[in-house]
C-alpha cells in the first residue's frame, strides 16, 4: 500500500465500527476528523477548533511537555503558573533542599514571583502545529525498495523537510514516524527555558505512599508542584535572567471546584512516552523474558543497596531521595508488567492474532509475496540474544547503576580538547566540567557508589556473552574468585573522580595523560569500544526487524478493514484519550468505587514511617472539617478519582479535562491490575489515577496559605 493511502485507510476504519471510548492516544489535529462526534456524545461541549486550531487558541496551547516529554504540564493562570505532579519536580525540589530548608519535608511555598527558584535546565515545550507528511516522505520510496534504500530516501527528504518547516524561525523541527514507519507526521515546538519552582506540598503529601502504593488504588497522594514559565521581556524563550518576565500563555485551563461524578466525561492531553500494542508474541516474551527480567535484577540490587544507605541520616536520605524515587518507580512497574501480561495471557492474544494473520497472508498470492516472509523474519531477529542481552545489563549496569561510570563519560569532551593541545578550547571545555562539579558531588558518596559498582559488575560479568564484557573487566572474576570487591575499591581509591576535592584537584592543572591512566575514565572508554561492538551486531538485524514489524502493522491494518480502529502507538508526541470517571472490580468480591477522602491520609497514616507519615496540621484540619469551598457535595474532601483514560508514563502531570475544557484533576498514575496496558489495553481494569484538582487547591490555600497562587487562577464553582 502507498503512502498517504495507508494512513487514509486508518481514518476509514472509523466510519465502520465505534470506538471504545477509554482506548485510544489520539494526534489532535485528526480529532475533528476521527472522535469529535462520539466524544460530543459523551459529554464534550467543545468543538474541535477549541481543541486544536493552528491560528487561533485551543487547548492544546495550554498543555506542555515538560522536560521535552519526560513529564507533562497544564498552565492555570494568564502569568504562565504550571502545575504538574509532584514526583515531575522531585528533582528540582531535591536541589533546592538542605538540612536548613528541607522542601522535600516541609514544602515550599512563593508568596510572590520573587520568591520563586530557577532551575537550570528545566524546560517546557509548547507544540505550534502538526501536520501528516507521509506522501512527501515516501515520494521516492516504492514495495520494492530494499530496506537499506528505504531508510537512505526516507533521512534525504525527512532532513529537507525539516529544514524547509523551520526556515528562520527559531522553532525546532522534526519529523516522527508513526505506525512502525507506515507514516510521518512533523511536529513545530518552541521551548522555553527559565522555569521556577512556585510550590510543593511536603513529600508526605505529594507522595504519600511512597513505593508501598507506587501504581496501587485506592491512593490519597497529592501528587503535585508548580512552576511558571519566565521569556523574555519581548516573549521570547531565553535562559534565566533577573529580567526576565512571567509568559503570557495563547491559552490557560480554568479550574472547575464543582466536582466529577460517576460517568462524567473526562479527557487528557499529554505527552505519553511509548506504547507497543502493535508488537508480536516474540516482542511480548522479549519484553518479560529479557527486558523486564534483567531491570527487575538490576534495580534491586542497586536499589537495596541506597535503601541502607539513606536509612543511616536525614543528610544521606536528602542526598539519594531522588535517585532512589527514579530508579524506583520502573522497577516496580516491570514487576507489574510481567504480572499483567501473564494474568491477562497476553501472550496467547498476540499469537492467535498472528496466527490469523498467517491464514489471511497465505489465501491470497500477492499478499504471500508482499507479507509471507515478516513473522518468520521477526522470529529470526529475537533467535539470538546474546548481544541484545549484553545492550540490556549495559543500559542498567554502565548508564544506570554506579554514578561515577556515568560522571566519567561526561570527561570525554575535555580529553578530546586537552589531546588538541589548544589553550583556548582547553580553558572552555575546563570550565563547563567545573559547572557540574559541586551539583554532582553534593548527592555522591563514594562509599555507596563503590559498592553498587562491585555489585553490579559482577552481575554483568556473570550475565553477559564474554566478547562483550569491557576490557577492565578481564580476569577480575578468575583472580578474585568472582569477587569484584577489591578491584572496585582499587579503582575508586586511585581514581580522580572519586571526590570532589581530588577531581577539582586535577582540574586546576588537567593533562590528557593523567586523564587517560586514571582507572575509572579508562573503564568508561573500555565500555565505550564495548558498546560499539554490541551496536554493530544488534545493528546486522535491525534493518530486517524494523522492516518487518513496519509491514507486519501494514498488514494488519489492511487485514483488519472495517472491523478495528487504528491509532499510532505513543512515541512522546501530543496525544488527546477521552473516557469517562467511574469504579471498577480488580477481582472477585472487590470493588473499587472510584474516589477517595482526606480521611485516608489517617487511616492509612503511620507516624515517622517513609511512605505514610503524615503532616499533622493535614489531620487537625480534617477534624476540624476545615475544607474551604473545595468539599464534595457529600461533605467529604475526595482527594483522588480514577477514569478509564488510556495513558502511559510521559502522561504524568497531564490535565485532566471536563467536557467544559476546565481543569478538573491531574493524572499522575495507572493502576496495578492493568500494568500490560503498554502492550495491550484491559477495557475492563485499566484505569488512570488522578488527583482532584479540589485537593490540590485545598492544600495550597486553606493547607498552606498560599491563596496568592489560587487567586492567579480562572475558578470556575
């Protein structure tokens, strides 16, 4: 099938069946031609102009990837005020933090605009338009184009494109594939660089739970911060500077305290990172058998390993709060993932989906010749594992477990300039090494990074193909027994990065030479030339793979004409999901109405424990009934609600949305019993955890006094 025609075809399926309203991420700009009419059915007063309009507002102007797409954030007020979950600014709450000003602890609150904190690095990206370019894409690509040619004529025009899209503006470009590469849609953004924090509740609000109800319902979390966005004076993007200016936004969400009931139409527009529901059976087992296995492993080793560490002090628990949350949170939904798929037998779905794709490729001979080779294609691409093993314990073991490996990469640039000999970029490239130093080394301990490494090298070397082990890795394990240990402690001992003193020490007289003999920056450039050998030999197969699943989806849909709806699998791009709030039934003689109370917060609160202690002000105010005029109809405070929206992880912080276009809540997690919903949806389990926007604005104005924030804000009663 040609170009554009496929995606044509994609849009006819929906003029034959109807929709499940909860499935589904959805390009804005195809709303008006895809769901506007069920979703006006549901409960949307909106037309589709008010969604997404390229010359006018919408709300899509009032919604922003926030750390080009790891988060999602909505802006509130005319001043450009964001508000996102708070485990989005964990890390920038954690920065701002010491044993004087604990944020984390007690919360943070501006009382007005000079008050609020800048954040170096912190972006928000705002999408200007979008806009289908498969034909112009696939212009010189035919069905009998190899695989090499393809991709070659596919880079040429996406790279003309891109550059006749942006011109002079200062607009970034990019082109993203869609439906396994059947499809090219280009994306306009602008992203702006000053950001400030504006407020946080405490850690025991914003993530009241911690781990214990990580991805669990019912949940009571305030999971919240807020930012705002600063330009500069004549509204353009600009790094932080005192003169800068609050952003006035083309549009902001105005905040309804009227409440959500059962069945109420809610819909999110976010950022959600990657789905796969169109991957095959050898995908799925990949994913639990290799992927979720060897994170799963990984992490926990690692993970228990900081665990000790923090429970040691206040200071150590400051220090690796943070990456402790990080590396966390996809621990645990691997964990839940590989549950899902086995429960929910997700296995046997892609098979008997295949299966039939098989009887429908071998009834027809032109199919047998455009589709008769993918599954088996597919099939030879997993048979050998051992470099996709190897690229899996490189990605948690190197770039995710001791923090030194990764410090040392970042050393690559200055070796280069002080092997150049050249003063001037020698002087530069010292100088941008010496701006990480104190962020870097204030959350390090040298203790603790020493033994993750020992542990994790182990794993490695015990795990992985020898030809792909790193050369610093040769005969530990034969002299020490397998015991890393001691080569470690050596390393570290002798290394000029294992301090901030020893390091700021070599930066004052930097030679390439003592660079290039320092033991953990030659490890980094052995793991260098190791990766490139498993990218060499993960790359044999790729081409075929990436061919095979792009005509496996092709297919599919050409099979499945009139019968199933097609949308892309996320990939970081504007997405819209339309549902409705209700409850659900995780399993027999269970059921789970659809909101929470304040009251949970002391039911469920232990005293000093990390995951449920509590502020006690939050419980005196909920004795005293001291709601404001955020309580439910029932004279309860709901603090959290659940919907049947289809997100995934870059949703979180996203808006949660009225049929009205107002703010009603903030998505900040899925739910435990449908954790295969990267993969393959659960209609009847999967539901998206949200925060009621009423306890959100509780805790910053009756909670903490900050009624200057609530008073920026559009409220609608």
């Amino acid at each position: 099938m040609r170009k554009g025609l496929f995606f044509l075809l994609a849009i006819s399926l929906m003029a034959s069946v109807q929709t499940k309203a909860d499935e589904g991420m959805w390009l804005l700009s195809l709303v008006g031609k895809l769901n506007i009419q069920q979703m006006q059915s549901m409960g949307l007063k909106l037309d589709a102009d008010q969604i997404y309009h390229v010359n006018h507002s919408s709300l899509k102007d009032a919604v922003v990837a926030l750390d080009y797409g790891s988060c999602t954030a909505e802006i509130v007020s005319p001043d450009g005020l964001l508000l996102t979950n708070h485990h989005c600014g964990f890390d920038d709450i954690q920065k701002h933090s010491t044993l004087e000003h604990d944020y984390l602890k007690d919360g943070f609150w501006a009382k007005s605009k000079d008050q609020e904190l800048p954040n170096p690095g912190k972006t928000v990206t705002f999408l200007i338009r979008m806009e289908d370019v498969t034909d112009k894409v696939l212009k010189e690509v035919t069905d009998t184009t190899s695989a090499a040619s393809r991709q070659e004529k596919i880079q040429k025009a996406i790279s003309a494109l891109e550059k006749e899209a942006k011109g002079n503006s200062s607009y970034d470009v990019r082109i993203r594939p869609l439906f396994e590469g059947n499809v090219y849609f280009l994306f306009v953004t602008e992203t702006f660089r000053d950001i400030r924090l504006v407020g946080t509740p405490p850690q025991s609000i914003g993530k009241f739970g911690g781990e214990t109800d990580n991805w669990m319902w019912p949940r009571h979390t305030g999971d919240f911060s807020m930012f705002r966005i600063y330009c500069s004076p004549d509204g353009k993007p600009a790094d932080y500077a005192k003169n800068n200016v609050p952003y006035h936004p083309k549009h902001y969400l105005p905040v309804s305290i009227k409440g959500v009931g059962m069945e109420d139409y809610a819909m999110i527009i976010g950022y959600p990172g990657r789905t796969n529901r169109y991957v095959t059976s050898f995908g799925v087992k990949y994913t639990t058998d290799v992927t979720n296995a060897i994170r799963i492993k990984v992490r926990e080793a690692r993970l228990n390993i900081i665990k000790d560490y923090m429970a040691l002090g206040e200071k150590n628990r400051l220090q690796y709060a943070s990456k402790f949350a990080g590396s966390s949170n996809y621990y645990k939904y691997s964990i839940g993932e590989n549950a899902g798929l086995s429960a929910l037998k997700v296995l046997d779905q892609k098979q008997s989906i295949e299966k039939e794709f098989t009887a429908w490729v071998n009834a027809d001979q032109s199919r047998k010749v455009k589709y008769g080779k993918v599954l088996q294609d597919i099939s030879d691409a997993y048979r050998s594992l051992d470099d996709k093993v190897a690229s899996e314990y490189s990605r948690e073991v190197f770039f995710g477990g001791p923090e030194v490996i990764r410090y040392a990469f970042g050393a690559m640039g200055l070796a280069r300039d002080l092997e150049s000999g050249d003063k001037a970029r020698i002087a530069t490239s010292v100088e941008k090494v010496k701006s990480s130093v104190a962020e870097f080394y204030r959350d390090f301990d040298t203790g603790t990074d020493e033994k993750i490494a020992a542990v994790l090298f182990k794993m490695y070397a015990d795990n992985v193909a020898a030809k792909y082990h790193p050369t610093f890795m040769a005969g530990v394990s034969e002299k020490n027994k397998g015991d890393f240990g001691p080569f470690v402690k050596k390393m570290y001992k002798k290394s000029i990065f294992r301090d901030q003193k020893s390091f700021e020490a070599f930066l004052k007289n930097p030679t390439a030479k003592g660079l290039l003999k320092d033991p953990v920056y030659s490890a980094v450039l052995s793991i260098t030339e190791t990766m490139k050998v498993i990218g060499q030999d993960m790359r044999a197969n790729t081409a075929t793979l990436d061919n095979s699943r792009r005509l496996f989806v092709a297919g599919l849909l050409e099979m499945n004409k009139g019968k199933m709806i097609a949308y892309p699998d996320a990939n970081s791009t504007m997405r819209l999901t339309y549902g409705k709030v209700g409850d659900y039934d995780p399993r027999d003689g269970v059921h789970y109405k659809f909101f929470t109370t304040l009251k949970g917060y002391e039911e469920k609160g232990i005293a000093g424990d990390a995951d449920f202690d509590y502020p006690q002000h939050l419980i005196d105010l909920l004795h005293a009934k001291n709601y404001g005029p955020y309580a439910d109809a029932d004279g309860t405070l709901h603090t959290c609600f659940t919907t049947n929206n289809d997100i995934t992880g870059g949703n979180s912080g996203s808006p949660v949305i009225n049929g009205k276009g107002e703010l009603i809540g903030i998505a900040f997690d899925g739910n435990w019993e449908a954790m295969s919903g990267n993969i393959a949806f659960e209609p009847n389990l999967q539901k998206c955890i949200n925060v009621d926007i009423r306890f959100v604005l509780w805790i910053i104005d009756v909670y903490a006094g900050a009624k200057n924030l609530v008073d920026e804000m559009t409220i609608v009663r």
